[in-house]
C-alpha cells in the first residue's frame, strides 16, 4: 500500500489552575495511505509525545500564547505555574516565555539587524541588560544565542560587564582606510621607507593623545600609482 509521512500536533484543555490553564500537548508521526487519505489508525504511527505546557486563562485560543515549559506531567506544570505566580520566573536556569514573546524579543530583533552585531549594537544591547529584570536579561543573552554569539551570550548572562566590555572590544576593532597621496616634480622622494615610518609613527601619536589604547596603524608605499 502507498503511504505518506506526515505530523499533526493538537491541544487539550486538562485544566483551570489559579487563572491558567493546563494545556496537553500531543504531536504524532505517522504514516498514512494515499488511497484513503482519512484512514489513521494507532499501528501507524511512528513516535508520539505527550507534554504539558500552560496558559493565561483567555488566551486558550492562541497557541503562540503558550507558555513553552514542555513538562511531562500536570503536577509539574502546576508547580510551574506556581513559581510563575510568584515571581520564580527564573529558575535554575530556566524560564517561561511565550512563542509571541520569543518572535518579539529575539527572532524579530535579529531578523531586523540581519543577525550581525557590531561594538555599538553589542554595547547598547549591554545597557539594555544593565536596566532589565532577570525575565527581560534571559532574551537579550538568548538574542545573542540566537545569532551564533555564544561568548557574548554567556559572558552577559554572569552580569560581569567589565568583561563583556573588555571582549568586545578586543573582537571588535574598528577598521578605518584613509589615503594619502604624494606628488612631486622631477624627483621622487628619496626614501619611502623613511617616510612611511614616519607616517606610522605620527599617526599613532594622534591616536594615543585621542585615548585609543591599540594604536595599530599599517601605512603601505605604492609606486606610480
């Protein structure tokens, strides 16, 4: 017989818990015939998985509206809510957030900077975390996740600024090209090399005396240009 995969996941009110609703989860995988596609029967399915996640009573309606704790028992989803009601939102490591609130905090910040963060985005991300409670801190170090800036992400989530600032500094150096051309009649100048390290010399000076710490500067002679 011809068959298709295929995955159906579906939601079940199990209960009303101080203002929040328990909420089964159910997604299944399964085989199904092409011929008779309403055929479905318990011998075809591949993995099923059960879990529990909860909701704001009201917000039964929309999904993205869960809060994605993906416990294996209404017990503990009920504990859950407890520590949500008071204030425990973050707790050995974990937390409770919506799917609306993932897309909103994380995925639709980095989708806007094309996921790339500069020294000035990871600065003001670090000031945004400076003045945030520990539930808003989880989503700014997990934005940085998101987009692949693990150390950041990690150094951020100890709350040791200085070291995050020391960081991305190192790894994030600003790069600047300026060009300066030199034209002379008759006579070549007799000693580029000379004046390259000048150059290098004097230009390192300024940006000392302007409080840049790493001076780095690569002035390159190019001939007949």
């Amino acid at each position: 017989m011809s068959v298709r995969s295929g995955k159906q996941t579906s939601r079940t009110l199990r209960m009303l818990y101080k203002g929040f609703y328990v909420i089964q989860v159910t997604k299944v995988e399964y085989h199904r015939s092409i011929w008779n596609p309403e055929y479905f029967d318990k011998n075809w399915i591949d993995h099923k998985e059960v879990y529990y996640n909860f909701c704001k009573e009201g917000d039964e309606k929309c999904p993205s509206k869960d809060y994605q704790i993906g416990v294996k028992s209404m017990e503990e989803c009920k504990e859950a809510i407890d520590k949500f009601l008071n204030g425990d939102k973050k707790d050995n490591g974990d937390i409770y957030y919506t799917h609306e609130e993932y897309q909103k905090y994380v995925k639709k910040p980095n989708e806007k900077c094309d996921y790339g963060y500069g020294y000035d985005s990871l600065m003001k991300l670090m000031r945004q975390h400076q003045k945030a409670d520990k539930r808003m801190q989880w989503f700014l170090e997990e934005r940085l996740h998101d987009a692949n800036f693990h150390t950041e992400g990690d150094i951020l989530s100890t709350c040791d600024y200085a070291k995050f600032e020391e960081y991305v500094t190192n790894t994030n150096p600003f790069k600047e090209k300026f060009e300066v051309c030199t034209k002379t009649l008759k006579k070549r100048i007799k000693d580029p090399q000379t004046l390259v390290e000048g150059m290098n010399k004097v230009i390192a000076d300024y940006l000392a005396s302007q409080g840049v710490k790493d001076t780095s500067v690569n002035v390159r002679f190019i001939e007949n240009w």
